[in-house]
C-alpha cells in the first residue's frame, strides 16, 4: 500500500438492485451482509444511500494484496493482513462479512471473514466514520479486472454475529467494536466522550 490517498483502483460492473435494500437499523438491530464468493481477482462490496452518486457510497476492496476501505474515492483505512485478503483462486470460496452500525453522528463500518456458513467471523477492520457519515440503504456487489461469483447471500442482525478481534485489534472498552486504539472508559466509540 501506497501513502495515496484516493482510489487506487475502481469497481466494475456496479448494479445496483431492489433486493439488495436494507436499513441498517431495522427493528433496532444493526446489520451484516454475509456472502461467499469465488475470485481470482478483487472483490468489492459497496453500500450506498444514493446509489447513482459515487460521492456517497462506502466500499470494500477485497484483494490479494490487501483490504482497503473508501468512502466516495477518499481511502477511509486498510489492512495488509495476510489472513484479512482474497484467497485469489476461482476454484476455491471464502466467505466474508461487512457490517454498519449507525447512529446520528456516526457509521461504524466492519470488515471481517465467517467460518464457512456460521455466524461466527474474524474481525480485521472497523472504521468509525464521524465526518458527514453515509446512512446506506443499498448494497451490492462488484468485481476488479477478473469475473467473480458471489453466493450465500444473508442479511443478519449485527448480535448474531460473533467477532473475534484479528490483526491488532482490541475489544473496545464498552465490549460492543474491534478497534485498533480502544478509546479510554469514558468513550463511546460511536460519539465520542460520554462522561468520567
């Protein structure tokens, strides 16, 4: 990775679809969007609130080099994990999960891969965006130079969801994010400072 801090690279074959709606906080549960896919390439999971304005869409890019994390083109975070990247084989499948926590004053974005088909999943990035957050109401999925295959979709309340924290990062303070940097006991990872 680059010291850039712009897009690197950009999606292909973006469509966006009705039944690839959601609200991430329905019934007052956050969501995950749970999905295997098979790919030699890059893998791209997009979520958006506008779908035709690329300015308000969060995106994932999965390769064999490494996770990074945009919002519109502007690079939110990455990790290089070697455990956290594609598999980059068409013959084999992986199976990954992206969830979003929203509040009024925040997105958290979450990267992670399940084990198979279980609600139990590795967490190698979490992005606490407070900067004129994105509240996305679509997803969908996208590929780089190289054709995917995405299966198993499930949309799934974020408590279903088991997480342990991969790659340097640590249960926050109140036990709810994996975060790099957990923020001290007055913190609200969501908000900012709560209290004492």
């Amino acid at each position: 990775m680059t010291n850039a801090t712009t897009r690197l690279h950009t999606p292909c074959n973006v469509k966006w679809s009705n039944p690839f709606r959601f609200d991430p906080n329905d019934d007052k549960h956050d969501k995950c969007v749970h999905f295997t896919a098979f790919a030699r390439g890059t893998v791209y999971i997009v979520f958006s609130s506008i779908p035709t304005n690329k300015e308000t869409w969060y995106s994932i890019e999965i390769s064999t080099n490494g996770v990074v994390v945009y919002k519109g083109d502007k690079i939110l975070d990455y990790s290089l994990n070697r455990n956290a990247v594609s598999i980059g084989s068409s013959n084999l499948y992986q199976s990954y999960f992206a969830c979003l926590t929203e509040t009024t004053e925040s997105t958290v974005i979450e990267y992670g891969k399940t084990q198979a088909n279980t609600n139990f999943g590795d967490n190698y990035l979490t992005i606490i965006d407070r900067t004129n957050p994105i509240h996305a109401r679509f997803y969908t999925f996208a590929n780089g130079e190289d054709d995917i295959a995405i299966m198993d979709i499930k949309v799934m309340p974020r408590s279903g969801l088991v997480q342990e924290c991969k790659a340097g990062t640590v249960l926050d303070a109140a036990g709810h994010f994996c975060v790099r940097k957990p923020c001290h006991k007055a913190c609200d990872e969501l908000g900012g400072i709560t209290g004492d």
